[in-house]
C-alpha cells in the first residue's frame, strides 16, 4: 500500500553542454571554454514507500540510496547535499544524451534531478545549490571535478570557465559545429587521472598544459572575430596536445582525420575523451555530405 500521492511531483529540466577547449586543463587551473546546450537530461521526482531511487529510462540503468555502485553514491551525495536523505524520492529521468559521451550526461543528471526535488519539496533552491548538488554527485564520476560540467549544463551559451573566477560569458556565437559519437562510454575519473598522471610525470607534461592556456587564449579572440581557420587549427592543436596526454582513443582520431578529409577548418575530442564525443568545426568549403557518409559507414552517429 502506498502512503503517498504519487500525483504530486517535481519536475526539472537541464542541458548539456560541449567543451571547446581546454578540457582536463581545466582541472589544474586554466580556463576552458564550453557552451551550454538547450537539450539535456529531464527528471521527474515524486513520493514513495522504497528508499529513493533513480531510473534514467534511456540508458535502462538504476540506482538506489541502499546500494553501492557508483550510480547509487552519486544519489544519496545527491541528496544528503539537499539535506533530504530522510526522505523517500523516486527519480525518473529522460535523457537527450548518451552516457558517458562527454556531453555532461553526468552533470545533466544531476542538475534536473536536484531541480525536481527541490521542486517537490519546495526547496527554494538556489543556483549556487543545484551547482553544488552537482559537484556532489559529480564527484563519483569525476574524482576531482572542475564545475566546468555543472555550469555549462545550467546557462546557456559560450562562456569561459575557471575553478576560482567561475564562468564569464563570452560575447560571440557559436560557431557552426558537428558533434559525432563514438559509441565508446568512457570514464572521466579515469581520464582525469590519465591526464594528471602524465602531468605529474612527463618533463614536457606542464609545457603543454601551458600551451592549452595559450590556445584557450587565443580562440577566445578567434571566436570574437570569427576567425573560423585560425579557430579550426586551435581545435585541432588542442586535440593533438590531449592525445599526447593519452586521453584520445582510435575512434576519436578517426573522426578528426576523417573530418580534415573533407574540408573541416579542425576537430576535436570533447569532454573526458578515450571514448564520447568528437566536435568537428564545420565551413562553406567543407563537404559535409561526404563527410557524413563516410561517418555513418564507420559507424559514427552524429548526436545533438
Ligand atoms: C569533463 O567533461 C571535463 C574534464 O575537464 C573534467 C572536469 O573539468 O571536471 C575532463
């Protein structure tokens, strides 16, 4: 028998978001540029006799408060940050995004579930606490996580990230961009601890986080101007520099090689990397078609 109103509910929405440049940097202390995407993660929170739980029903994967996979800590960080871990809550989300895919699924996740239960609840939350609601949960994706994610998934737009300063938007459009999936999922912790450890451990390790700095520079100015070669050519130094770092994969070059065969300006992995997502900057020379026939052969979705 239930004792609730399963009629009453929370709802809540988020986006999801592409990094541009300056992923894994951004987790030392330089700045990234991300956009925030409309189409995300929407989550439904009601009442119920269980301990809470979580369903995202496009990715059939669940969690609950009374478990211990990564999923079911990510919940109860989740909630204990909203101060209602002696609640019972049934979470059902709907996801636009694959998991894992470098597009803030994670993120995404967090943010529409923390809305609906602050709605259900009536929680007058803030933003500054469905962020940190976030970076709670994040934390068991991403071990260390920038907020790069939480941010980009909650505004809209192209804006400049760092740990300290937080988000400044910057004033130009987003530049005309295809985003193809891999199909790989892979995990951020583990890349960020691929990165780091190379970082830590290669003479040339803070060479090339230094030039990220320098490329996340100077594509601010690009995109200003909208200098799309000079913006296509950072793309793709950015993709060369985290591929020395080990966070590319095979499917990922692929599509950047693929993507300069048929006249992109320059591509780049997304997000975590080693799987996910690819971006590929897009001009009025690139023969998209041709590029879109020879994705879908190799079984490249494009996503978003
Ligand atoms: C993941 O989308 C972005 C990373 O830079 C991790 C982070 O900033 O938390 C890889």
């Amino acid at each position: 028998m239930t004792f609730f109103d399963s009629s009453i509910a929370g709802r809540g929405e988020a986006g999801s978001k592409l990094i541009l440049f300056g992923e894994h940097a951004v987790v030392h202390g330089t700045s990234a540029i991300a956009a925030g995407l409309e189409k995300g993660i929407s989550a439904t929170a009601t009442f119920c006799d269980e301990p809470s739980s979580i369903y995202i029903k496009e990715w059939n994967i669940s969690g609950n408060v009374s478990g211990n996979s990564t999923l079911d800590i990510a919940l109860k960080k989740l909630l204990n940050s909203l101060f209602v871990k002696d609640k019972n809550i049934k979470i059902i989300a709907s996801s636009h995004i694959p998991p894992g895919g470098g597009l803030g699924s994670s993120a995404s996740l967090g943010a529409a579930s923390a809305i609906a239960v602050g709605r259900l609840l009536d929680l007058s939350l803030t933003s500054a606490d469905i962020e940190n609601a976030v970076k709670e949960s994040e934390s068991v994706f991403h071990n260390n996580p920038s907020g790069v994610d939480a941010a980009a998934v909650l505004y809209k737009g192209l804006f400049l990230f760092n740990k300290i300063t937080g988000v400044k938007k910057i004033e130009a459009e987003l530049p005309e961009l295809l985003v193809f999936d891999t199909g790989v999922s892979a995990s951020t912790a583990q890349s960020v601890d691929i990165f780091t450890d190379r970082l830590e451990n290669d003479l040339l390790g803070v060479q090339n986080l230094n030039r990220i700095k320098s490329i996340v520079e100077e594509a601010v100015n690009a995109l200003v101007t909208k200098d799309i070669g000079t913006l296509g050519a950072l793309m793709s130094e950015n993709h060369e520099i985290l591929k020395w770092f080990g966070v590319s994969s095979p499917e990922l070059d692929d599509i950047c090689n693929i993507s300069l065969k048929y006249f992109s300006p320059g591509a780049k992995m997304t997000g975590g990397g080693r799987g996910g997502c690819a971006i590929v900057l897009v001009s009025e020379k690139t023969d998209v078609n041709g590029m879109m026939m020879e994705m879908t052969q190799k079984g490249y979705k494009r996503v978003i």
